[in-house]
C-alpha cells in the first residue's frame, strides 16, 4: 500500500486560493447517462474510499448527473468541509449561471463550492460568440461575490475563448481545465495560461498509459516505471504535477487510489519530462470532446 500520509501537493491561484494538485474525478466512469435521481451507490462508496485515502481535492460537474453521490459521499465521510477543495461545473445550465450553482449546491449539500468552472466555450448563439463568453463570465463573477464559489476559472477553452472573457473581466479565470497528457501537450496553450497568470488543469492525465496505448511512449514510460518501482499511470501524473499542471484522476478500485498516491513520493527531471514530451509528440491523440475538436487538432 501507498503511503497515505505523504501529502498531495498544493497550487496556489492567481486569486490567493490553493488547489491540490491530485484529484479524484466523478465523471467519466461514474458518468450517468440515465435518470440523474437514481442513486449511484458504488459511486459514493468509490468517493468516500477516496476521500478516506486522503483524496480531499474532489471534482465534479452538473453535466455528470453524480452531484448528489458526491454530496452524499462528503457529508458520510466525517472530513471537515474546511479540509475538501470540491468543484463543480456548469453545462448545460450555462443560461442562468446563479441557479445552475444554486442547485448544483442543493444536490452537493453543501453552502458553498471552491472551485465553479465553465465546462466549455460551446455554447451560445452564434456557437462560441465573444458576447456569450463575456455574459456567462460575469454571472460568473457574480457567483465568487456572493461567496457560492471560491475561486471561479473555465473547461475547455482554447486561447480565442479566454482572450474574449479576459477582455471585459473584472477577476481573471483562475484555471482552465482541460484534457492534458504526452500525446496533448498543449504548448501554445499552456504559454499563453502562463503569461496570463491562468493555471493549467488535467483531466485524462493517464490516457497515454490506458486509451493511447500502444505507441512511441510505451518504451519510456516503462524504463521509468521500472527506475521508480511504479506503474506507468503514475509516471503520467507526475509528468503533469512536475510541470506545475493539477491532475485529476479516478478509479473505483483501493489498491489503485492507493498506488496514485505514490506519484507524490518522487519527481521526474527536467530531462525525463524533455523524454517524454519528445516521445509524446509523435502520436496525437485526443480521447474527449471529438465532436468540437478536429481530429488533427493539436490544441
């Protein structure tokens, strides 16, 4: 077993917050694609695990339908809500943003959330309109006022989506979540989130190790595994906290919760990280959001 007492790293936000830097997830598996009101109670049992591993960084949105599992989860689990970074998103509610949280904290039971995110620019009419993008951030805005959110950033946007919102902005995002692995690297993206002071967020962190494999990083990340006695996945969220970039992550089973939490007892160097974005960067490959993203879209 991992050591659970080795503590997940924090980033500090442009708004003074600090987020861990490892999460666990409560969609892509626990995704409900039926009645949102069916209770989904291996989902709370796998989050109360989690949280019980000491994953306090908990991450969530409206569009999984598993809100009220991860509430259920917080409030069974004894932790203070003091001592849980939870977040939440908002799609397809984006209309009417103070409700959307409203409810969204009705169904987490909760006062307030730390972190609220955009779940993505893809909305809007015209699809995407500077105008829409400024309209939501301000409702946005609204929300960190009223105290119903902590810190507020964005999912999924690319640097056309975060110049529209930065431009009539009076609080910056704090985080854009995204899909970030070796076979995404992002890197335009990524310079423009530094130079505008925006943290980086990953979901699918492990993709090159699960859905990518095989490909030109299986040789590297085994090499690696073997250098630090742990499992490819693991050199993939290091690879993400290494470069200063939040990782969130899921699984319903212990024994792996448990061995994530081994990336936090050994850093990658600058050259391992230079090895894997080398190798990364022969293979392109994207695992959601296909639909908006072109297939040969590097972004």
């Amino acid at each position: 077993m991992a050591n659970i007492h080795t503590p997940i790293p924090n980033l500090k936000l442009n708004d003074g917050n600090s987020i861990p830097m490892l999460g666990y997830g409560t969609g892509t598996a626990w995704y409900k694609t039926g009645d949102e009101s069916q209770l989904d109670q291996a989902c709370v049992d796998a989050t109360k695990l989690a949280i019980g591993l000491g994953y306090y960084h908990l991450d969530g949105a409206e569009v999984y339908k598993t809100e009220p599992e991860l509430g259920m989860a917080i409030k069974d689990s004894g932790v203070e809500r003091s001592k849980l970074f939870v977040t939440t998103k908002v799609l397809p509610s984006i209309a009417d943003i103070p409700a959307a949280l409203k409810t969204s904290l009705k169904k987490l039971q909760l006062e307030y959330v730390d972190l609220y995110l955009i779940h993505a620019p893809f909305f809007g009419s015209p699809e995407e309109s500077p105008e829409a993008l400024q309209q939501a951030w301000k409702a946005m805005e609204d929300m960190k006022e009223a105290g119903l959110t902590r810190s507020i950033g964005v999912s999924n946007f690319l640097p056309q989506h975060l110049e529209a919102i930065i431009k009539t902005a009076r609080i910056p995002p704090a985080i854009n979540q995204i899909e970030f692995h070796a076979y995404l690297q992002h890197r335009d993206l990524l310079t423009y989130h530094k130079e505008k002071g925006i943290a980086t967020q990953a979901y699918g962190p492990l993709t090159p190790a699960t859905k990518a494999a095989p490909g030109p990083l299986d040789n590297v990340l085994a090499g690696l595994s073997k250098k630090y006695a742990v499992s490819a996945g693991e050199i993939c969220l290091r690879y993400c906290i290494d470069q200063d970039i939040v990782a969130i992550t899921t699984s319903s089973k212990e024994q792996r919760l448990s061995d994530y939490l081994r990336a936090m007892t050994f850093k990658l160097t600058p050259r391992e990280v230079n090895d894997l974005n080398e190798a990364g960067s022969q293979k392109h490959f994207r695992g959601f959001w296909n639909h908006k993203f072109a297939a040969d879209d590097r972004r």
